[in-house]
C-alpha cells in the first residue's frame, strides 16, 4: 500500500482532504474540475449503474474505476493480473512495465466490426494505485500513449481524484459505487463539458 505516497502526492482518501477545492462528486470518485476537462459517465447496458467515470483532457481519454480492498494488502497486482488475462483470453498483447505511477500494462486490444471480425487493434495503458481500503484503475487512451507531455498531464490527473471508500463492509475487488453528479442535468452516458 502507498499510504505515505497517497498523502503527499494522490491519489487522495477523501478522509485525508480537507474540503477546500471543488470537486464534481461520482459518489465513490471527487474530480477536481479543470480548465479543458471534459467528464463523462460510463453506464452498464441494463442496469443504467453507472460504472466507470471518464475524464478527456490534454486529447487523451482518462477512464477511472474504484474497488473495495483489503485493509492491509493492495489490489493493484490482481487487477493487472486479471485485465492481462482477460486481454489474451480476447487475442489481445499485453507487456507489464513500470511507468510514472509505478507498475502498469500496456496492451494491445482486439477490436471487432458488426460482424464479428477481427478489425485491427486499438493500444491502451492501465495504472493503478492502492491507497486505504481501496484501489484505483485507470485505462488511458489518446495522445499519451505517444506523446510525453500529455502522458504527464494525464498521470497528473490522475493524481488529483479523490477516492471516497465510505464504511460500508465490501468483498475486495467489487466496484465502489459512483453516481451522477448532484444538478446534472444531462442523462447517464451524456459528456458533460466543465
């Protein structure tokens, strides 16, 4: 676990943050709201349960999901296990490497038409980071996978969400709960510009 990492530079436990900045509140993820950063809601086909929350910024795509963890031992390991095996299991490549928030995957993801044909790839990096209680993914895609100025912009972004566990007992790895924004006026799935 990075608790001393989590306090300094973030990602941040919302019981470590005073309240002075504001913050678009998804329940479970606080994102800072930014100059250029466009927010949006991932929503399960179904259920319309919001389940990824995706910040676009600097041409890139920051998608950022939040799990319950143990309270003494990190998760950040089994989920780069799990993403790995599931992108091989689709055919895809997969290469774990170290990058500015530390271990990470870079992938090579599968894509399909209506048809269910094979129609080339598209490239992908997923980081994560364990703080108290629960971990933080996040799959980027866009400009930073190339480029290195908006690679840092995006790892910086992503060190500025605050992570809200809450007290409720959760199984570690299932999905912490997010929500639409309080006053958005837009439907789940909508971008939203701030």
């Amino acid at each position: 676990m990075n608790s001393d990492l989590t306090a300094q530079y973030g990602p941040f436990d919302s019981a470590l943050v005073a309240e002075v900045r504001p913050y678009v509140d998804f329940g479970s993820l606080r994102i800072e709201p930014i100059t250029d950063l466009g927010m949006s809601v991932e929503v399960e086909d179904g259920t319309n349960r919001v389940i990824a929350v995706t910040l676009e910024f600097a041409n890139s795509k920051l998608q950022l999901m939040a799990f319950a963890a143990p309270r003494n031992e990190g998760l950040w390991q089994d989920i780069r296990t799990a993403v790995a095996q599931n992108i091989k299991s689709q055919g895809g490549d997969v290469e774990e490497g170290y990058g500015a928030l530390g271990a990470e995957l870079v992938a090579k993801l599968p894509l399909v038409d209506d048809t269910g044909r094979a129609a080339g790839h598209r490239m992908a990096r997923f980081i994560g980071f364990d703080g108290p209680r629960w971990c933080l993914r996040g799959t980027i895609s866009g400009a930073a996978l190339t480029d290195p100025k908006a690679s840092a912009e995006i790892s910086d972004l992503f060190r500025t969400v605050v992570v809200h566990r809450g007290d409720t007992p959760m199984p570690p790895g299932e999905a912490l709960p997010l929500t639409v924004p309080v006053g958005s006026v837009l439907p789940p799935g909508m971008k939203a510009q701030s």
